[in-house]
C-alpha cells in the first residue's frame, strides 16, 4: 500500500521565449485521486508534469506535495526531482538500452537499496499484473513499442512512489491493448490509492479515467470537473467542442416572446422553449444524443432534411440539414432513414446549454 500525497500548484507558470507553456495554473489534487490533464497537442500538459516532477524550472508560482513545499519561486525553493517522492512514466518511455526488461524494473528499486527479495517480487508482479510475464530477460530493442511502453509503466509501478506522474502512458498500444491497460491502470490505481497525475490528449481516455479533469488550451486551465460534469455542463465553448465525439451541435440564436410562445430564433428555424436565456443573442449548444428525429410531424417538432446516414453499429449518426444549419444526431439503429428525407427535429430543451456570444462563457440558468 503507498501512502498517498497532497498536491497543490499555485500561480505556476512556465515559460520557454515568447511561449508560455504553463499559464497561471492553479490545482489542488486530492489524496487517492486520479486526476486528468487534458487538452490539444502544445497546450502544456507535458511542462506542467515535469514542473511537478522537478524536471522543468518554472518562472513563477509555488508547487507543494505533503506538507513539503518543493517549489516555490518568492522563497527561492527549488528541490531536486529525487528529493519530491514522485515519479513520472514519460511520453517517449525512456529505457536503459543496455538493460534487459527485469533490470530496467529493478533498478530503481536497487538503487533505494531495497532487499533482493522484495524487489524480486514487486518485478515479477507488475509484469504480471500488465501482462509481461516471461519478458524478463528481453533487451528493449527485442520488445515492440507497446511492450516498451508497459515496462516503463511496470518501473513506475514497481516503484510505488506517492504521486505518480504518467504522461501518455498507453499512447503507443493498439486500440484493443489500449482498452485492456486502461481497466487495468484504473483497477492498479483503485488497489494502491496512490495519487495520480495523468496526461492525455484523447478525451474518451480523459473521460473514461478521471475522478476529475483538468481541460487547459494554450497553457490556461479552462476547465477543472468530474467527467460527467464536464461533458454535461461544458465551461466555455472551447470545452464544449473538446469534448464529445461526434462534436457538440452549435447555433447562434436570438430568444424571443410572442403570444404563440417563447423561442430560440435562427434564420433557419425556431425552436420552442419554455424559458429563454437572458441575452440578446446566444449561443445554442446540443449533444448529438439529445435531438430526436421523427419521421411525421409532431408538436414543437422543426424540419429538417437527412443529408447523410452514418451507421457505426451500436448507433447510427444523422446529419440533418436546414438552411445554413446542419445537426449531428446519434441515435439507436432503428427503421431505415433515407438520404434526403424529410424528418421533424425536436430537442431536449434540460440538456441545452447556451453560452456568452462574446466571451464563449456559460451562462448559467437562474
Ligand atoms: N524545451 C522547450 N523549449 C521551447 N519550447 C518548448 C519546450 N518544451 C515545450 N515547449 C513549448 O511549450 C508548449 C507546451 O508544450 P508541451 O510539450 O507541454 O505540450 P503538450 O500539451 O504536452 O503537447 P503534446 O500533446 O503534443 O505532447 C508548446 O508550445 C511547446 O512547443
Ligand atoms: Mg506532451
């Protein structure tokens, strides 16, 4: 069992020139948890690991781990990595080449000076534990990218540091490996309780993973929430495009009244609502699973025509059209839609959200 550790960041920002990688990051990481940085390729992610592993020299701002401030630019602290308890699996996992799978495992551990037996037994249950068993002996230019990826991850492991640091980790398996290794770090995490920082760019693996996320573009963090939160109640319009596949369906509308109802206005359509956004003009925001297709005309209902039908087994994507407007839906398989159908569109109106036109904000309902 490790004990696990308390990680706060404040203010922290890391520049490289005119680029500031890290911007303003402030996080608090909870004993146990199993946090998530996710965000688009050059967003910082990377930098923001290794100011915490002390592999990077921040510009500014305060890291702690414990009760251990380890960086800190107003007190001029700045601890060596080997002095942070923590230990930091890399993206190109970085493996002594002249040392087979079982050395590159133990090394670590020999240098602590553990007793020859326990590290026999940690070794031999983390390749178990990712399905390595028997590669012991191989050099890592005899094993493939993948198998090299699970030992850098069996050192970590092996190694039981307080906080884990992970970058990409499982960035260079196959789909299928992919699936296995994330049920299988998710079950390592729950049995060891150790705090976990955990980058990756691909949101299902964001989503699938965290207790929490933490979503930064351009160095900035824009979002921190639990996943379903985070799909559900998107910040800012940035995340509402990040995250989901197929992506969000957006449109710009204007809330109006009249004596047949209240409406959310585009120049192709208007849909019913029962209350209306305080603007003058919104941005509309709808998840593909949340629109309904009807093939008559139903009340509230608006209409559209299929463009194209997307079967991807288990559900099947609509792409609708009206005017300038195109709608992504996902939907069960179901009776047969044609290309170039007429079919009424309704909306789950609790499960819109709208969003500042300016700020791309969320405008929180009253
Ligand atoms: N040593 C460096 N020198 C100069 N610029 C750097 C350096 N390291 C990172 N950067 C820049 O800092 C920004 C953040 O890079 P970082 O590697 O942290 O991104 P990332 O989110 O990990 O991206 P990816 O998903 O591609 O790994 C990028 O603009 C990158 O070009
Ligand atoms: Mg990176």
């Amino acid at each position: 069992m490790t004990s696990s550790a308390y990680l706060k960041i404040s203010q922290l920002v890391k520049r490289f020139g005119a680029v500031t990688a890290v911007d303003h990051v402030n996080l608090e990481i909870e004993p146990g948890e199993f946090l998530v940085l996710l965000g688009p390729s050059g967003c910082g992610k990377t930098t923001l690991l290794r100011c915490i592993a002390g592999l990077e020299h921040p510009d500014k701002g305060a890291i702690s781990i414990g009760d251990t401030t380890v960086f800190s630019s107003d007190r001029g602290i700045s601890l060596p990595p080997a002095k942070r308890r923590v230990d930091m699996v890399f993206q190109s996992y970085a493996l002594w080449p002249h040392m087979n799978t079982y050395e590159n495992i133990a090394f670590g551990l020999k240098l602590r000076k553990l007793p020859k037996r326990e590290i026999k037994e940690r070794v031999t249950q983390v390749l178990e534990d990712l399905g390595m068993a028997g590669l012991e002996q191989r050099f890592p230019f005899e094993l493939s990218g993948g198998q090299q990826q699970r030992v850098a991850l069996a050192r970590l492991l092996a190694n039981r540091p307080p906080v884990f640091l992970m970058d990409e980790p499982l960035s260079n398996l196959d789909a299928r490996l992919r699936l296995d290794m994330r049920s299988e770090l998710k079950r390592l995490h729950h049995d060891s309780g150790a705090t976990t920082v955990y980058v990756t760019h691909d949101q299902t693996e964001a989503l699938t993973m965290a207790s929490r996320v933490v979503v930064m573009d351009t160095g900035v963090v824009q979002q921190i929430a639990p996943p379903e939160e985070l799909y559900r109640s998107p910040a800012n319009l940035f995340v509402a495009e990040f995250i989901g596949s197929p992506r969000v369906n957006l449109f710009r509308a204007t809330p109006f009244s009249d004596e047949t109802g209240k409406w959310l206005s585009t120049g192709d359509f208007k849909l019913p609502v029962s209350r209306l956004p305080e603007a003058e003009e919104i941005i509309a925001a709808i998840r593909p699973e949340n629109i309904s297709l009807h093939r008559e005309p139903v009340p509230g209902g608006v209409e559209f025509r299929i463009y194209a039908v997307l079967p991807a087994g288990p559900e099947v994507f609509v792409h609708v059209v009206r005017g300038e407007t195109t709608f992504v839906v996902r939907m069960p398989p179901g009776p047969e839609l044609q290309m170039d159908q007429t079919v009424w569109v309704t909306v789950d109106e609790r499960s819109v959200n709208y969003y500042d036109v300016e700020t791309g904000d969320l405008v929180r309902r009253t």
